[in-house]
C-alpha cells in the first residue's frame, strides 16, 4: 500500500491464537496497547499496511444473507461504536479460533486495528484492520556485560513480512466493503482458511482482477498445457507467453475472439485453448466475460512473472526480450546434443 506515512493508528489489541486440534490456547487481552513511543506506532502501521495491493479489491460475502458474515458484522458494530473496540476484538479471536483447526495452521498473534486517514482512491478512508503473524525470524542482540559487549539470539517478527491480513475500508458496506487481503503463508493453497473460512470474500469483479486472472491463467496455459498437448520448441512455446503480454500491453480491451485470432492463431491450439480456459474457470468458480477493460496495475504486475527464459541444461540460461527471428536451434550429430545459434550486430 502506497502513502502511508500520514495513516492514524488510533487503536490496536494483541491476542494470541492457536490451533486447538493442538491443544494450544486462545489467550486474551483485556486492553489495547499503549502506543507512546512515536517509532513503535509507525513501525506497526509500515508492518500492518506495507504488504498490500489496493487494486486487488474483495468484498464479504454469505451464502445466504450478508449480514450472517461475522467478519462483516464485527467491522459494522466497531465502525458504528468505537466504544466496541476492545469487546469486538475478543469476539474476532474466538471466531478465528474456531476457524484454526486445519492441520497446518500455526499459532500466532492475532493483531487487530483501527486506523484513520488511510489513502482510497483519492480519498482518506476509516478502516479495520485484522493481521496475524504466524512466522517469527531469528535475530542477535547485543547486550553489556561487564566490561564487555556479549551477543544473544532471540526470535521475533519481520516487520517488512506479514503473513496474514485484511483492511476493511469503510466503504460500499452495502456491497460487503471494500477489503484487501494478504495471505503470504498460503502460496501452496494448503489450507483456505484465511479467505474462505475465516473471512469468507470474493474479489471484486472489476477490471483488476479479470486482468489479473486472465493473465494468471494464460501464463499457466502457454508453460504448461500448450507444451503437453503440442510437440513444440520451448523458443515457440516462450513466444506465445510473450505475445499475449504484448497484446495486454498494447491494447485498452481485451476481446477473447481477438486475442485467441491475433496471439494463438492456430485452430486446433485455440480449441485447447478455450477447453483449458473453462474446466480452469470451473475449478476456482469464476468465470472472466469475453471482454472487459484492461488494468495497467495488474498488467504490470504480472509482467513480473513473464519472463522469457530459456534454461538449457543447468549450465545455461537465455534470456529473450524480443527477435525470435535471431534465435536458430540445431541438433549436432557428432556431440549428440542440441544447440541455439544467437545472431547479434555488437556486444554491449
């Protein structure tokens, strides 16, 4: 989250939260923190806040009724009562609590905040915000003793590394809010109980996330099923994982019949293609509309990840930026290997 710095930590409580399948504790505080010192309040709001995307949007959603969301009842009564604060902060760690049953959940403090002034779209908004630390990192300190200077280790939080969180802006309560979400220590989807069970959103279906996700979903095409299903070189296969970003780069809208007629081009890669797309669109329960404005911010991001490289072996790596027409591959009958021929006018 960018321009933070004028963010105001008006409040914020400390529980600790573990998993009781483990026979670990729910243990409570009964008061907010102090927050005198200047420099621990803005290191708190630098680890609350600067892990987050503001594009990446969600909103609180039931399967019934909105209001039967607990997330989205404890924030309405805290953003209605300021009074609340402490007494709503309890009943979020019960609820995770009971949510932190799952094999592979951790233990951690359960923080949660009241801020003032954080920055939407143009506007300084009231939000909530739910964080949960479950990875500590060790560090040395150095302490006198004596005449000397001695060195222990001790284990703490990485302030530039939040494992869980949410913000909830008070924004759009109608729609669900307006939340964004952080949830490093689930990359490998073991466990859905941060989103799913405990805070039960769905993103936004705007122009970020249909970027986002489109693109997410090309990349894993084109890498992974585009050379399974077809004999092709990885220089072909790396060409199409650049000209579909080159396409989101370079136009406003995406149209699924012209993206699949300009980047795919062959007919029996386009019906793969689209098979693909709907079992992958099936399996996450979401479904992206054949047209829709593209994002620049989610574009950006995922360029991050479509990089042209190709890995030769463990003793080489290329990397393509653009003339595939300069790239010859080979195969050498004498050595019995394969081999890329690179045409260049200078070296730089």
């Amino acid at each position: 989250m960018t321009a933070i710095e004028n963010v105001e930590l008006r409040s914020v409580i400390v529980h600790q939260v573990g998993n009781p399948t483990r026979g670990e504790q729910l243990v409570l505080s009964e008061a907010p923190l102090t927050l005198n010192d200047t420099l621990v309040r803005e290191m708190l709001t630098k680890y609350f806040l600067g892990n987050f995307n503001e594009n990446e949007r969600y909103h609180f959603t039931h399967v019934s009724d909105l209001e039967l969301n607990e997330l989205y009842a404890y924030a309405g009564r805290i953003f209605e009562d300021k009074k609340s604060f402490t007494e709503v902060s309890v009943d979020i760690a019960q609820f995770l609590f009971s949510k932190s049953t799952h094999v592979k959940v951790k233990q951690g403090e359960l923080y949660v905040a009241h801020f003032g002034e954080v920055p939407l779209d143009g506007e300084f908004v009231e939000a909530i915000g739910i964080f949960k630390s479950e990875s500590k990192q060790p560090f040395l300190k150095v302490f006198p003793h004596g005449d000397n200077l001695e060195v222990t280790s001790e284990e703490g939080v990485n302030i530039n590394k939040l494992d869980k969180g949410c913000v909830i802006y008070n924004r759009q309560r109608p729609e669900g809010y307006v939340v964004c979400v952080v949830d490093i220590t689930n990359k490998q989807n073991d466990t859905h109980y941060w989103i799913d069970e405990f805070l039960q959103v769905t993103p936004y279906s705007d122009a970020y996330h249909q970027t986002d996700k489109l693109l997410g979903f090309c990349k894993q095409f084109f890498t992974q099923e585009y050379p399974d299903k077809f004999e092709v070189a990885k220089s072909e296969q790396l060409e199409l994982v650049e000209r579909s970003m080159d396409y989101f780069k370079t136009n406003e809208q995406f149209d699924l019949q012209e993206f699949t007629k300009d980047v795919i081009v062959h007919e029996e890669v386009i019906d793969t293609f689209m098979a693909y797309k709907e079992n992958y669109e099936k399996s996450r329960e979401f479904e992206t509309p054949e047209s829709f404005d593209i994002n620049l911010a989610a574009v950006k991001k995922q360029a991050k990840s479509f990089k042209s490289i190709l890995k030769l072996d463990k003793n080489f790596h290329i990397y393509i930026h653009a003339r595939r027409d300069l790239l010859e591959k080979g195969f050498d009958d004498m050595s019995g290997k394969h081999y890329y021929k690179l045409y260049y006018d200078e070296e730089s």
